[in-house]
C-alpha cells in the first residue's frame, strides 16, 4: 500500500514528511519526500516544552506543553497536504500514517516516554487511518522504546555484505548493527548535533554548525572530551536509549566558539566508538544518515575515532534525509499487519513486538 511516515526529530529543526510504497516487509519503494522547517518561534516554544516534560514525574497536563502539542498537530496536517501536492496523489490513495510527533520527554528507566501530536485530529483531517504513539507499548513492556528504525535498515540493507552498521545523527545518535546471521543490535549511542546545535545558538548566534566549518577551525579539548566519556552510561551494555537533555553544554563553557564546536564533535564522535566496543561483530563500513552526515568535520572524526569506513548512505541509493520518515511509514504498516516493530536486541523488548496505536476517522 501507499504510506506516509511523518518525523519530527531530536534536532527540532521540522517536519519530514515521506511516501512509499510498501508491503512493511521486504517490498520498499520511496515514492515522494518533503522537508518543512519549523519557524524559529516555534522551535523556542518546542524546545521550551521538552524542557517543562523533562521537569515532570510523569506525562500529564501542562499548559504550554498542551499548546505545542496543537500547533505541531497543525503544522503536520499542512506537512501531509504539501506532501499530497507535490506528490500529486489524493488523501483516498494512502493506506495509513505513521505519525511519530515529537518526543518531549523519554524516560524509560521510570517507565514512560511521551510523545506528542494528536493522531485522531490527523486522521480526521484527511480521511486517512494514522498510526501513533509507536514507542509506549515497548516501554511499557519493559524496552526501552527506541530506536525503532532497525528493521526498516534492516529491510533496505538485505543485500549488502555484513556485518554493517548504519548510523543515524539526528540530535540524538542510534546505530543499527546487523550481523553476518541478519541479527539485529540497536542502540542509542549519545548525542550527535543536539549539543552542537545549542553551542552555536548560544555562543555563535547561528542555528547550526554548518558543513562542520566552525569546528575544523577549533582544536578538541581532549581533556573535557574525557570527562565527558567518563559519563557510565556509555559503559552501560545495549539495548538502551537517551534523552537529549541528558547532557548540557556546561562541560564547554570557557572555551572559544570554535573549540567548543570542536570538543562537542569530537564527543559525539567518539561516542560511537565507543559504540562498537559493544558490539560482538565490528562492522566492516558505517552508513550514515541524518542531517549529521552534512558535517563534514564529524563524518572525518567518525573515520578517526572508530578506525571504520564511514560513508553516507545516500551512496546506497537511499535519500539520507528521508530515511526516518520513510521507517515510520514502514513501521504504520507493519503495525495494520501485526507484525513486529521493536525487538529484544533493538530495544529490548521481552519478544519481538508489534507497537503503535491505531486512530481511525470519525
């Protein structure tokens, strides 16, 4: 059937909106992608939110939360209808959504994750059956509710030698490690442009780092950089997950524009070799897709740090930047036929399970 998948990441840059053909098992044809970028008002109010999430014991009510949550609703409904139009399909066409909404607050060591956007609302607005909430049931079920993209990597990667790893970098790190028997292993393995992103809002007045430019000039303070790794959750066995307010940009203050870009680099870089050590296979080559993989600095301290070939998997033939959309699409249709999301090696999950909550129009 014809899927749409919707992400709203940890860099809380916008909304990626994807279409593909899919089966939700080995048949994947991307057919339409769009990428609509949040107002620089809204992304303060989105990150406002995550912050007031991240102060709560549990999900609930909170006033300004309850507000985000509507307008990210909304902006979703016009990222659908902007996808429709270039696509030139019609809402009748698609099978269902994958509404991922944004993750607010993720805190599986107490039991919960919270993800916002209203999945009924969506449905309603185009006719179309929406499936959200796709982590709650895994955390529920004692799994750490991320990362969820392992399979779909693992549907597009079934021809490729293996051992191999593809990496995303979003504001958060996850890598997918399939081995040599198509076992999966997944975790999250830190930050990637997360911190990057708020040490150039606030000491660069500029949203990003981009291409890597501000951080080739700078000289990683490997000092800092080690007291960042002591951190013991990266000693810490997979599965596991984290939240992108699980570190601060506290441990670079003092330094340069440029060393500071530079040592935040070096540390999400570092945190993926981190990574490996994990692993029972190392991978022979990195894929690496995210908006990360345009940072030309962090794709060369990969390289350095791992000792791995590190490439973007858009040499594959796959569109980096839509790849997490495309999944949720992937995963909506898994999800109509019961078929499993998250599994004991990815997210640690009891068994292999199916997720997600399914709205359908009024």
């Amino acid at each position: 059937m014809l899927a749409i998948g919707l992400m709203s990441g940890t860099s809380r840059d916008g909304i990626d909106a994807a279409l593909i053909e899919t089966d939700g098992e080995g048949h994947v044809v991307p057919v339409a992608f769009h990428a609509m970028a949040y107002a620089e008002g809204f992304r303060a109010r989105l990150a406002e939110a995550c912050l007031r999430a991240m102060a709560m014991q549990a999900p609930g009510f909170e006033p300004l939360v309850r507000a985000v949550e509507e307008e990210l609703t909304a902006l979703h409904v016009e990222a659908v209808a902007d996808l429709l139009g270039r696509s030139g399909r019609q809402a009748e066409e698609i099978g269902v959504i994958g509404f991922h909404g944004h993750t607010v607050a993720h805190r599986p060591e107490r039991g919960w994750t919270w993800q916002i956007g209203d999945g009924q609302a969506l449905a309603g607005a185009f006719g179309i059956d929406v499936v959200g909430d796709l982590r709650s049931a895994d955390v529920h079920a004692g799994g750490q509710g991320a990362p969820l993209l392992p399979v779909y990597h693992r549907a597009l990667a079934h021809g490729l030698p293996k051992p191999v790893a593809v990496l995303n970098l979003g504001g958060v790190a996850n890598i997918t490690a399939i081995g040599s028997d198509g076992d999966l292993v997944a975790f999250d393995t830190g930050m990637a442009s997360g911190l990057i992103d708020n040490w150039m809002q606030e000491a660069g007045a500029r949203p990003y780092d981009e291409g890597g430019a501000t951080a080739a000039r700078g000289r990683v303070d490997e000092g800092r950089l080690a007291a960042l790794l002591a951190d013991p959750w990266f000693a810490v066995p997979p599965p596991k997950s984290i939240d992108r307010e699980a570190f601060s940009i506290d441990a670079v203050r003092g330094l340069g524009l440029e060393d500071g870009a530079a040592t935040l680099t070096a540390f999400s870089a570092a945190a993926v070799a981190r990574a490996l050590d994990h692993l029972a296979e190392r991978p022979a080559c990195i894929y690496v897709a995210g908006g990360g993989r345009h940072n030309a600095t962090m794709m060369a301290m990969l390289a350095e740090r791992t000792g791995v070939e590190v490439r973007p998997v858009d040499e594959l033939g796959w569109d980096g930047d839509a790849l997490e959309a495309q999944g949720f699409a992937y995963m909506a249709v898994r999800r109509l036929r019961d078929l499993p999301i998250s599994f004991p090696g990815t997210t640690g999950a009891p068994t292999p399970m199916t997720g997600g909550v399914l709205f359908r129009p009024a």
